[in-house]
C-alpha cells in the first residue's frame, strides 16, 4: 500500500513537472525571435511559398536582417495543427498565419481572442483596396481581423484540343445548358469524359453554383438556406450532369486533380488557382489548356462565382505583432507583390493591382489566352458567400443531401429540406 | 538495503515519465474536456450535457452501428485468414519461407495514409479494380459511392492491411507448439484440418485472444481509412466514431463533445475486453 502511494505521488511530481516545463520552453522559444526581433515565423501552403520567399527578398532590402521562417503545411495539415494550438491557449504558434476564407469565421467566432484586431492596427484604411465580399469575409463585427489576398474566381478550364476536335468554341457556351449540350457532343465525337465530380465526398460545384446565383449554405440571417430556391436550382443542374451523361463521378481530391492533370477529362469547373495547379501537375500539356467564363443559369445572367480564397492573420499569441503587421501590410498592398503571386498562379485581390500589364498579357501555358484578365474582370461581380463560423457542418450536410441526390437518386426538395432540418438540429444542439 | 529499494524506480523513472505526460495527463484532461463546452473561446463546465447530446445524435448512432457491423464482420474473417496463413507457412516442406512470410508481413509496414490513398485511386468507378472486372466481363462496382460497397471496400483495405500483421503474431506461437501432440494426432487418424481445428485452434487460444482484443481496440479507434477513402460518405454510411471524433474536435471546433464520444469509446473497449475474456474463459 505504502508503495502504491510513493509511486502515485511520483506520478503526479512528474505530472507537475512536466506541465511546468512545457509551457516555459515554449515562452523561450518565442523569446528568442523576439531578440533578434526581424525573424517571423509563418504558417502557408506550398502555392503561396514562392511569393513569401521574393517578398522577404523585396522587404529585408528596407529592413536590415529581415527573415521568415516559412513552414510549409498542406491547407488540410494546417487546421488540425492550427486549432490544436489555439486549443491549448496558443502554444507553439507562430507570427503569421494563412487560411482560407472559408475557415476565417470559424477560428474568429470560436477563438474570438485568438487573432490581432487589424482595424485597430488602422487597417481599414487599406482594407478600402479590397472588393467588399473579401473585407466581409475577414471581418467581425466591423472589425478586420484578416488581410486579404487572393481570391478564387471561377470559370472553366478546358482542353483546347479535345474541344477542337469535337468542333466545339468554348464562346459559344454561355448557359449551363449550353455547357451540357457541348458535353455530350464532344463524348460522342472524342469518347472522352466531359468534366469529374466529387458526388459523395465534396460539393466545390454546387457551392460555386450557390454563390453564382448570390445564395449560399446560410441566408442573410445567418439561417441554415439548404432548401432555398437556388439551392434547388443548383442541384437540379448538377443532376442533370450526370443524368446526361456529361459529369461521372470520382471520389477524393487526389483522384479529381490527376484525373484533370492526366487528360482523362476534357474541363474542370474550378477557381482561378487551378491554373498554377495544372501548370504544375501537367507542364507537358502547355499550349492544350484554355478557360472560358462560368456558364450562366439563363441566357445573360451572372457569371461570376468565387471558390476558394485566403488571407493572413496574427495570432494574438505572437511576440512580434508589430513586426508581422507591417511586413503584412507591406506584401498585401504592394502592387509589386502581388504580381509576383499573380505569376505564381495565386489571383491577387487587391484592385489597383488590376491596371498592371500582367493582366492584358497573353499567358504562354494556357494557349497565349489572356486568362488573368478574364478572372480580373470576373471579380467586381462577385457576390460575398455567407460562410458564418458553422461553414464545416453545413459542408457536411451540403454534401450529404448532394450524395443522396446523385448517387441515390432521392427527390431535390425532400433531401434539401431533410438536411437544412438536420443542419439547423445539430447547431441548435451545438449551442 | 535501502538504496536497492529506491533503486528499481531510478530505472523505470524515464518510462514513467512519459507515461504520465503523453498518457495520463491527456487522458484526465479529456476527461475533464468532456464535461465543458466552449462558449466564446471560454471552457465552460456544463455537465453531462455532451453526454446527454449523444442520445439524440444520428450521426452518432450511425458511427456507433457502422464502427459494429465492420468490427463483426472484419475482424473474424482477418483473424481466420491470418490463422490459416500462418498455419501454412509454418509448413515444414513450404519453399521460400522467408519470401512468403515477408511478402504477407509488408502491408503492416505501410504507411496508413499511403495505403488508403493508393486504394481510394484503385477503386475509383475507373480504377484498377473495376478494369480487372470489365476484363473478366463482370458489371463495374460502385467501390466508394454505394452505402454498402463502401463499407465493402473499407473492409477489403483494413484485411488487406493488418492480415500479415496477425498472422506474424499466430506465426511466433505456432513455432512454440510441440511436434508430438501433431504427431500423436497423426498417428489417431486426424486429418490436417481437424488438427487445425481441434490441436492448433484450442492450443493457440490466449494467442487468438491478445490478437482479437488488440483487433477490437484498433477498429473501435478507425480513423485512417474512412478519412482517406470516403471521408466518411457517401451519406455517412462509412462514418466511424473515430472519424467523427475528429470532425468535431478539429472541423467543428466542438473538443468537449469529441471528448464525450471518446470516452464513450473507451468504455465500449473496456467492456468488449472485459467479455471477450469471459468467453474465451481467461481470468
């Protein structure tokens, strides 16, 4: 028994021990940045590494001894790590943090302390740079809590020499119906699939078909808006994609992207980052790629939509805040900057960056096509999505009813109306 | 004499140390985690509430039943493979023993991730598997996006993968089991299967056992299969407590609800352990 207890008691000293040491080695650690006071630590996907690398370059020119210390992480890595930092009261973060638009207000309404308030910094001033639907999607309550880069919008890439044998022209496809109708042709004449779609495990399509038409998961009042009419419309659409043979499906992300890299497919609905994906995932096909503009749900109508996207933030447990707003400040609103990213495949949306050459220059991947201003034109109409900071479990119940729709061929407005039900149950348990 | 009592502790001192740091402390701090809520970025004590919450979760019933129904049927069919497997390499008059041992072993070695990428590409509606079944002029098979395919599929994978490593497991007791009880057998009459089944089978018992319960632990924790294969669809039809452990900790921001179902997970373990032995007759 005496023994027993020496141990348990050993146990808990080490327990006490351990814990107390865990949370001065990270104290120490970002003291150490601090001293030499020009070394950020920044958290990024690979796309956005080159960017970082010529902006540290630019910047420490003005800044003597200026370095980042860039850690590449996956976008899919970064929020586990993310979160399970923030969770433990911010322990090992670093001083800048990239993430996508579509997670910003899930972070700043769970962890409203977690991010450095930028308007009060006087961002606002600069965040007038920006198209609203960007400062909208970076902000709570008024305040910007996010520095917008770039942006996601949609059209549709397509390969040049399957349409050309097909006789089809990419202009002649202004609505989703056309889009259907050149599919089957060019299946008839090539034998090649039209276009990939993740029915079970991911709704990119439908979510750009939503903002297409100024809807998304959640209403303006912030209400769970599965069942609204647009909703609707967009999942008849995409039924009709694959009821007409155009749309087959694939499962995963890794599965979608080399089907499109290999020329297994002949287009792919996505945002403007596509382009520095498929130059890179297929450097052999240049000349064959093209893009044409989102069709339309009726002849004339929107063809702008937004997917994907990012913007920086400072964790308020970061010892160089000033530091890292003013490198931040620095690569956001610095034309220069944002046409390296531009180059690197990342569409800037700062808008004075819009009046750069770069942007009525023919691309020599894609064809000699001017794809950039395609985009840069695209971006005034873009309507903000209403992701609110539940965006995950609508996704889940998004892709669910879209699931039930394509692959077990349940009726639209049962299965819309079943999961906004199901949606709204699980946030008012949530609560 | 003193010294030598005080001694022993000196050298399991580092085992207990990490123990107490990378175990115990998590696991009363989840513990903990599964009574609160987070409100605004503060924990909040809310007490069983996220207890309560699981009654009236489908999702959860429905990982709760998927996580079963592949537990029932993976892992007796892989524990009698992986015993028939080892059995047969530990033929006397096998060639190549080495060969083959390794050759079943090497799934186990894979990394998870890699293993469930390189599957959720072979299954794809036009992947290796469904070409291999137009060549022998069968209908393709929705691998992943039927709700029982998928659950198929998930099976076929995880047999695939742990296999090798039970059977290394039968392997290594199998080589302990004396030659005269087979030969004694031989000598009766017994053909090789009724030796199978009434010398090996009974003599392997605690071995069988150690390798269910382990068996048990791992599918009751799936995580890395649904994640990658079919992230839990379609229509949460592979969703496993596991992966919605992980959707509402990291993708929900919900850790004291995820912690909930953990520990709920924790029980069914302790009570599947707790039976297996009972059945199995072991104290």
């Amino acid at each position: 028994m005496k023994k027993a207890w020496s141990l348990l008691s050993l146990i808990l000293v080490f327990i006490l021990a351990m814990t107390g040491c865990s949370g001065q080695s990270a104290d120490e650690a970002s003291g150490v940045a601090s001293k030499k006071g020009k070394t950020l630590t920044v958290w990024a996907w690979n796309t956005n590494v080159p960017v970082l690398k010529q902006a540290e370059k630019i910047y420490a020119k003005d800044h003597k001894g200026f370095k980042l210390k860039i850690q590449e992480i996956s976008n899919n890595d970064m929020y586990p790590k993310l979160t399970t930092s923030l969770q433990g009261g911010g322990q090992g973060l670093p001083d800048i943090v990239l993430i996508e638009d579509t997670h910003i207000q899930g972070y700043l309404h769970n962890f409203p302390k977690a991010f450095v308030n930028l308007s009060k910094k006087g961002f606002d001033k600069e965040g007038e740079k920006f198209p609203s639907y960007k400062r909208e999607l970076a902000s709570r309550d008024g305040n910007m809590y996010g520095m917008p880069f770039d942006g996601g919008p949609a059209g549709v890439f397509y390969r040049t020499d399957y349409f050309k044998k097909a006789g089809i022209n990419p202009d002649s496809i202004e609505t989703w119906d056309d889009f259907i109708a050149a599919g089957k042709t060019l299946k008839q004449k090539t034998g090649i699939k039209f276009l990939s779609l993740d029915m079970n495990s991911d709704d990119p399509v439908y979510r750009l078909m939503l903002n297409q038409q100024g809807s998304f998961y959640f209403g303006d009042d912030n209400k769970p808006a599965l069942a609204s009419k647009e909703s609707q419309t967009a999942m008849k659409m995409l039924k009709k994609l694959k009821d007409e043979g155009v749309a087959s499906n694939v499962t995963g992300w890794d599965a979608w992207l080399s089907g499109v890299a290999s020329g297994k497919v002949a287009t792919a609905v996505s945002g403007s980052w596509m382009a520095g994906l498929i130059e890179q995932q297929a450097p052999k096909d240049k000349g064959k790629w093209g893009v044409f503009p989102l069709p339309a749900f009726e002849k004339g109508g929107n063809r702008a939509a937004n997917i994907g996207g990012s913007a920086w933030t400072i964790p308020t447990a970061s010892k160089n805040q000033d530091s890292a707003y003013d490198f931040l400040k620095f690569f956001s609103t610095t034309n220069k900057i944002q046409e390296i990213a531009t180059k690197g495949g990342l569409f800037p949306t700062l808008n004075t960056v819009y009046t750069s050459p770069l942007f009525t220059e023919a691309d020599d991947y894609f064809n000699n096509q001017k794809i950039w201003q395609i985009f840069a034109n695209e971006t005034k109409e873009i309507k903000a999505a209403n992701y609110t900071g539940n965006y995950a479990i609508a996704k889940d119940e998004a892709v669910k009813a879209q699931s039930e729709i394509l692959t077990s061929g349940k009726n639209i407005p049962t299965a819309l109306k079943a999961a906004e039900k199901r949606l709204e149950n699980r946030l008012s348990t949530k609560e | 004499m003193k010294r030598n009592v005080a001694f022993p502790y000196f050298f399991i001192a580092p085992a207990v140390l990490l123990f107490a740091v990378f175990t115990i402390y998590p696991v009363l701090s989840s513990l903990l985690l599964s009574f609160q809520k987070s409100t605004g970025g503060e924990l909040i004590f809310t007490g069983l509430a996220n207890y309560q919450r699981l009654f009236g979760d489908d999702i959860f019933i429905k990982a709760l039943k998927n996580t079963f129904l592949i537990l029932i049927i993976q892992v007796p069919i892989m524990i009698f493979l992986a015993l028939v497997l080892a059995n047969a390499l530990n033929r006397k008059l096998l060639k190549l023993k080495g060969f083959f041992r390794t050759s079943f072993f090497l799934p186990a070695v894979t990394s998870l991730v890699a293993y469930a990428v390189l599957f959720s590409i072979m299954m794809q509606d036009d992947g290796i598997f469904n070409t291999a079944i137009h060549m022998l002029g069968l209908d393709s098979i929705p691998w992943l996006s039927h709700p029982v395919w998928a659950k198929i599929s998930m099976i076929l994978a995880m047999t695939w993968r742990w296999t090798g490593y039970n059977m290394v497991i039968f392997l290594a007791a199998l080589q302990n089991l004396s030659d005269d009880i087979y030969e004694a057998a031989a000598l009766d009459g017994a053909g090789k299967w009724q030796q199978f089944f009434h010398i090996t089978i009974p003599q392997l018992k605690p071995v069988i056992l150690f390798s269910t319960i382990l068996s048990t632990i791992g599918t009751l924790q799936l995580f890395d299969e649904p994640m990658n294969l079919t992230k839990g669809g379609p229509a949460d039809s592979t969703m496993t407590l596991g992966l919605y452990i992980y959707q509402n900790g990291f993708e929900y921001f919900d850790f004291g609800y995820a912690s909930a179902i953990a520990y709920v997970v924790v029980i069914l373990v302790a009570v599947l352990s707790f039976l297996q032995f009972k059945v199995t007759g072991e104290d």
